[in-house]
C-alpha cells in the first residue's frame, strides 16, 4: 500500500473510531506546524496499526484505555472512551477496564480516570 492508500484507509478507520465529528475537528484545527503530524497519526496510527486483523476494535479500544490511564495521559483518554463504547464496549466493561487498571497503573491513576469517565459516560 503506498502512502496516500494508508492515509485514505487511516481516515476511514479514524473516522469510524473517533467519529466524523472529532476528525472534522482535528482537520480543521490543521496548521503548517501540525499538519506532518495528523499525517503521521493516520497513516500509522490508524493506518497501519488500528487497520491490522489481529485484534477487533474493542479489544484496541481496551489496550488504548489501560496504556493512556497508565501514562497518565488524561488529555486524550474521554476521546477514546467514546471512541471505546463506539466500538462495542458497553459502559459496564468500560467500568471494568478502569478498575482493573487500579491494579497495574496504580490507584491514583484509576480514580483519575473515573472522574473523567464520569463526564464522558454522563453524555
């Protein structure tokens, strides 16, 4: 596949993902600074890694989930909380990834998180 097929097939992934809403977004806040980078993130992010057959979308979406609660990366987790229950996870299992998080990223973490889910699963 040559770049601009991984870029097309990046969007359709990232589109049925994140939603046309938020890519709509994320592609009109594209600046010349930032625009090799939304690039990069859907030609391999979504391209190449999010549109490999060895995992269904859920289970990306649970290992998404436990590595953004891990790092701690609170800016991007309630995007891919949706983006979780939009493929196939219902907010109990949601529920469950967080808790089980508590465990190997540590308590401070998951309490984070659940008050971020809050808002996110309340909308």
């Amino acid at each position: 596949m040559n770049d601009e097929e991984r870029y097309e097939a990046g969007m359709t992934v990232r589109r049925a993902v994140l939603g046309d809403a938020h890519v709509d977004r994320a592609n009109a806040a594209i600046t010349a600074d930032t625009a090799d980078f939304q690039d990069f993130i859907t030609r391999y992010a979504w391209g190449d890694i999010w549109s490999r057959p060895g995992l269904a979308r859920r289970d990306r979406s649970i290992a998404v989930l436990s590595s953004l609660i891990a790092l701690g990366a609170w800016d991007e987790l309630p995007m891919h909380l949706r983006a979780a229950g939009r493929n196939g996870l219902s907010r109990d299992e949601i529920v469950e990834v967080i808790l089980q998080s508590a465990v190997y990223a540590g308590v401070p973490a998951a309490n984070h998180a659940f008050a971020i889910a809050k808002d996110v699963l309340a909308e």
